[in-house]
C-alpha cells in the first residue's frame, strides 16, 4: 500500500473539512447571524390542527386510499368552468387504446 497516497488523501480531506468549517464561520461571522437563529420555533397557533403523530394511523390510510380508489371508478368534475372533467380509469384505457389503434 502506498502510504504516501494515503496520507496526502487523508490531509486533503482533513484540508476541505477545516476550510468549509472556515468558510461558514466567516459567512456567518460576516452575514451577522444570530447563535440558534437556524432553530425554527413554531408557534400554537399556526400549527395544522390535526398534525402530530396518531395512535393508530391506518383508519386515516383505509379513508384515504378508500377515497382514491372511488375516484379511480367515478364520474366527476375537476373545474366545471373550465370544462375539465375526470372518468373511470377503465373508460379511460378504452379510449387510450382505441386511440392507439387508429
């Protein structure tokens, strides 16, 4: 094993890590950034009412992937102004594939 390579590899690394250390204490010292002005505080009252972790989540998942799937079968509008409506997937493919056959 080549030692030479091996410790001029290792003092280029050791070199980089102590400029970029370098480098962000002089960015912040330079920006006038605060100490802890990176830690994000959130407040009560703008926190999602329903967020945190749940006890038991998979009800929530069943309604949601419930709600999709019904969505995957069903007629209905996306923006009725606009005219842009959805349809089932199997209709879908059908007309995907009659496409595909012309």
């Amino acid at each position: 094993m080549n030692t030479r390579a091996v410790v001029l590899a290792a003092s280029a690394i050791l070199g980089g890590v102590v400029l970029c250390a370098g480098a962000v204490f002089l960015l912040l010292h330079w920006w006038d950034v605060p100490a802890g002005a990176g830690s994000v505080q959130a407040s009560p009252a703008s926190a999602a009412p329903d967020a945190g972790l749940r006890n038991a989540p998979q009800q929530d998942q069943a309604a949601y992937r419930a709600d999709k799937e019904r969505r995957l079968h069903a007629l209905g509008w996306v923006d009725a102004q606009r005219g842009i409506a959805r349809i089932p997937i199997e209709a879908a493919m059908d007309l995907l594939a009659a496409g595909a056959a012309r």
